[in-house]
C-alpha cells in the first residue's frame, strides 16, 4: 500500500509542494521586511531618528527615557547642563535654570520617579556629553519605588543607557504592533498648535509642553475644583517607603561621578501636595531624608504653605511651572520673585531629622497668599444713558461712595507686582476700567476722577483712536473716541493707565464692508491656526506699538472684546508679552501670589445705567 502511494506522489508534485513553501516563507519574509521598513520609516520612539517626520514632541510622548537619548545623540552639542528626575522635574524650567546658571539645559525627565534610571541615564550623560551642571530631582516617592520592571516598548531606557544587546533593542522596534506607526500617522493628520494628548512634550527642551495649562484662568477656587476634582475628595493610600538604602545610593554613586568630573550637581526635593505627604509614614520620610543628607546637602521643597493651595498643583507630583520658578528663585537668592517665607530649606545631617517634624505641623504657619479684587467695568458717560452708557451723575456718586467707603484704586502694575512679586494690596483695593475709549471717557471721567484721587485704566479700539465723527473710513456715525494726544495728557498726570482692547479686533458688523468681520477675538470660521496666530499677533503688534508711541506708557495688559477668548488666543498674546488678560464675567478677580495665570481673563462688574447702589456696594464688599 505504501509503495502505491509513493507512486501516486510525482515528481511534479512534490516540486509543486516546494515551491508553495518557498513562496510561504518568501511572502512572509516580505511581509516582516515591510513591518521592519514601515515602523523605521515612521519611527513612533524616535529611536531610529525620525528620519521622515523629527517629530520628538510625539516620540518622547511615548517614551522619554528612549526618545530623548536619541534626540540628545544629534542635538547634544547645544547643551550643556541636565536637569533629571520623575515627572515632576519638567517644572523647573529651561528658561530659569538657563539664567541662575548661566547655561543650556536640557530637561531629562522621565516616567515615574525609578532612581535607577535617573542614575544609568545620568552616567551615559556624563560619559558622553559635555556637563557643566546637573540638576537632581529626588522626589519624596522615589524611596517608594526602585529597579521597577520597565515595559520593552514605552518606558524601556535606550540601548546606550542600558547596555542592552543593540540587536534585541532595535529589533523589539523594528517588529512592533505595527498599530503604534499607524496611530502616529493618525496624530500628524490632528495635529495642533498647541499640545495634544499625544505630542505633550517641548522637544528643544525635553520639558512638558504647558502652554495650554499655564495659560488657563485659575484664580477662581471653586471653578479650579471644578476643572481638577482630584483635590475635592483627595484618595489614600499607604506606601512603605522600602528602597531608602537603593535611592539613597544611587544618588551617592551619581555625586561621587560628578565630583570626579567636576561636575556641578545641585540636588533638589519638589514641592509635593500635602495630602499625599500624608501617604508616607514620619519615620519613613524622616530616614530617608536623613540619609540623603548625609551623602549630600539638598535643596527640600516638599512640604510648605504652598502644599495646602491646590492651584499651585495639578496632582500631588504635578506641579505648576511658576512653583518651579519660585523654588529655583529661593536656591538662589533671588528677591526680585515672591517666594513664601516657609517655601524651600536647604537640609543637612545638622536639621535633617527637625525639618521632617515640621511636615506635620503645616497647618500652623499657614501664609496669605490671595487677595480678591473688584474691577468695575465702564463704557460711555453721557446724559442720554443707555445700556453700555451711564450717566456722569451716576459715575461721580460711585465715586463718592467708594471714596467714602476707604476703597483705594490700583493699577494693572501693581496688581501684577502681587502676583509676581508680592508686594502688598491696599485692604481695600479696587480696580476701574473703561473699555473702548470714548471722548467721555476723557472730558467727563477723567476730572471727576483727578476730584476724587481715583486711577483708572482705558483699553482703547486702536482703529477708533481720535475718530470723532465716522466709523473708521465709512460714513456711518460714531461716538466720538478721544486721540493720543488727550490719551498722553491723562496719562502723563498718573491717573490713566493706557491700554489695549485690540487693534481692530472689535468691529461693528453692521458697520463694516469686508467680508471677514471680528466681532471679537476668536478665530473665524474657515480660518486655520496659523491665520489666526498671525492676525493676532500683527492686531496686539499693532495696538501696542501705536499706544506706546502715542503716550510713552508700555501696553501689558489687555482686554477681551466682548469678554471673549480661548486658551490659544491667550497663549498667542502671554507670548507677545502681555501679562494680564480681562473678561466680563461677573465677580470679583482672585489673585494669587506667585501665578501668573491668576491675572487671565480676570472678572468685572459691569456697570450700566440700572446698576442699584446697593448693588454696586455689595460688589465692594
């Protein structure tokens, strides 16, 4: 039987089965020399180089510890100094570490708080680049993790660091779920301005990329729980802190390479929010720091005042930008920023063990660091009221009262001088402003305030500067707006404060003969991110040029056309320098020592004809 079936198997056939394997295995070679060319060429972890897109802003997303070894073996020569630690060291940032030290850092931040990693990273980087400085951030977690195990994709360190075998490393890439380079492919058709879920880091400096965040309105508390409901029912957890010795000793083996090279090594605790301090056992934080001190004098942010206000905090490791900034103004003695009394101690082996103790006595040297401030909103003062117009009976009685009252008007620069430098309010403060700048604004406010000892500032339409008659080059009526020379008049007398309502970024519908109207400052319809940032940058460009040449005061503050902004429309003008935004929701505006973001699209009373006095004076209060 046998022998029949070897005969019924030709010698066709079997070349027939062998070519069938042949073209199996060939296909599927093929197969995996595309997957191996495709995820190359797309490069998601940047480990390759990115050779088509050099989009390190998404790969360093994915993973940090790989992608930002790759960026820093082509750019590595524009640096000079590294800051390094978990996630909370993006906010010590690149500007302000640039200008204590005098030099070029990069931020090499990575997932979790693993010192292991920090320290392997940090050897490569001394072996291999030039470092004048390095920057250590051993947050208060990192005696709670150590040698954690590191998935082979997203938190993996880069071959260079590790001393894997290069070929599994590039290998794992090369043969990855090809479903990681069709999902970059996905995020570059979405991609934005600003950052996304998935490009949430600044390439030229290895920081996360804020802009958004930093530029979001936060004075308000409640609206601030609102946004980040972490903070209104806080979790608990306990965490043993068992990798003391390991953290410890790892930071020592970094010191003694840094010393070795002359390296300067600063090492720093960040700020952490209080109720997460609460995680740890005393006797825990206590040895841990206590050791750490006697490898090494650092700098402890952990615990202050500053713990106790949720707005200086994302989460409890996350950290606002400005928080960063105060911390490196305090290594440095730097006077010129607020910085609360209790915030930073360098820690030695002499306070280490008295300084932990104070952890715990926080709520008793609770520091003020908000004021609230109400601004008035006015328009047009004229004996024919309407609804954005009042009469100057009207306006003067308000200022009788709030001279009654105690109340002491104060300006845009003294209220930014609290936020960033703390310099005190009066207890009574009160803020004036008119918005567009009519003619009234000069002939009837202005002596009725120079009566009362009042300043107040004007956010001028520079497009209706001195137009008195027509809307800008139209026939239609217009109330009359006052002209640079009465604006530098006001000015020069200490009363008036000259600022921008745009350029021409609040126009009339009705009124205007362009296809393209801006009611406001938002973006119109059709109009893509780049049109948009340019036109707002050329409008404030403008305004501010025009005011600043007309009476000679600088233009940082500006407000928002109909109230109405965005995230990008602020991120756009915090870049061209303007430092205090203004909406027209009703409230008082909240500032907040040491966040400039307190001073974004502040709120105001809106005063019109039917405003009550009893309303106007429940305002003040």
């Amino acid at each position: 039987m046998e022998e029949k079936t070897k005969e019924l198997i030709s010698p066709a056939g079997k070349n027939s089965a062998r070519r069938w394997c042949l073209a199996f295995f060939a296909t599927l070679l093929l197969l995996l020399a595309a997957l191996c060319v495709f995820n190359f060429l797309i490069d998601p972890f940047g480990v390759f180089g990115d050779p088509i897109f050099d989009w390190y802003s998404y790969n360093e997303t994915n993973n940090p510890r790989a992608a930002k070894i790759a960026y820093l073996e082509k750019h590595h020569e524009e640096y000079d100094s590294y800051i390094i630690g978990a996630s909370s060291t993006s906010s010590f940032s690149k500007e302000t570490l640039d200008k204590y030290f005098d030099a070029d850092f990069y931020n090499l931040i990575m997932y979790g708080s693993d010192l292991l990693d920090v320290e392997k990273t940090c050897d490569y980087v001394l072996e291999h680049y030039e470092v004048k400085n390095l920057v250590m951030n051993v947050f208060i977690s990192t005696g709670f993790r150590y040698d954690e195990p590191n998935d082979d994709l997203t938190n993996a360190l880069h071959e260079k660091v590790s001393g894997e075998n290069p070929l599994l490393f590039y290998g794992r890439y090369l043969l990855m779920n090809p479903q990681y380079s069709f999902e970059k492919l996905r995020a570059r058709r979405n991609d934005t301005y600003l950052s996304q879920p998935f490009d949430v880091f600044e390439p030229v400096s290895g920081a996360y990329d804020k802009r958004a965040r930093d530029a979001e309105p936060i004075g308000d508390l409640e609206g601030y729980l609102e946004s980040y409901p972490v903070f209104k029912n806080y979790p608990q957890y306990d965490r043993k802190m068992e990798h003391i010795d390991d953290a410890v000793d790892s930071v020592k083996r970094v010191s003694e390479k840094c010393r070795e090279k002359g390296v300067n090594l600063l090492v720093v605790s960040a700020p952490a929010y209080y109720e997460s301090v609460l995680w740890y056992d005393k006797e825990d934080v206590k040895e841990f720091y206590t050791k750490l001190s006697m490898v090494t004098p650092f700098w402890d942010f952990t615990v202050s005042s500053v713990s106790l206000e949720p707005r200086y905090f994302y989460d409890e490791t996350h950290f606002r930008n400005a928080v960063g900034d105060m911390a490196l103004a305090k290594v440095f003695g730097d006077t010129g920023v607020y910085v609360p009394e209790d915030f930073g101690t360098l820690v030695t082996e002499e306070n280490a063990s008295a300084h932990v103790d104070s952890f715990w006595e926080l709520e008793e040297r609770m520091e003020t660091y908000t004021k609230e401030v109400p601004i008035l909103l006015y328009h047009h003062i004229t004996e024919d009221p309407n609804d954005n117009a009042i009469t100057p009976q009207q306006f003067e009685r308000q200022m009788e009262l709030l001279k009654a009252g105690g109340y002491e008007t104060v300006t845009f620069d003294e209220m930014i001088d609290y936020v960033e430098k703390g310099m005190e309010l009066p207890q009574k403060a009160v803020c004036i402003t008119f918005d567009d700048g009519y003619k009234s604004n000069y002939e009837i406010a202005y002596p009725i305030l120079k009566e009362y000892g009042m300043k107040a500032t004007i956010f001028v339409i520079g497009s209706t500067v001195g137009n008195t008659e027509h809307y800008k080059d139209t026939d239609f009526p217009i109330t009359p707006h006052f002209n640079f020379e009465e604006a530098k008049e006001m000015v020069d007398s200490g009363v008036i404060s000259i600022q921008s309502h745009t350029y021409d970024m609040h126009q009339w519908a009705d009124y205007e003969t362009g296809e393209k109207i801006r009611k406001n400052i938002l973006r119109l319809d059709g109009e893509t991110e780049e049109e948009y940032r340019t036109a707002l940058r050329n409008d404030f460009t403008r305004s501010k040029e025009e005011i600043e040449q007309g009476t000679g005061e600088e233009v940082n503050v500006l407000a928002y056309p109909g109230g109405e902004y965005s995230t990008l429309s602020q991120v756009v003008l915090s870049s061209q320098g303007v430092k205090a935004t203004l909406s027209i929701r009703p409230g008082k505006a909240v500032l907040v020592k040491g966040l400039p973001q307190s001073l974004y699209a502040m709120r105001r009373f809106y005063i019109r004809p039917d405003t009550e006095e009893s309303e106007f004076l429940g305002w003040l209060e």
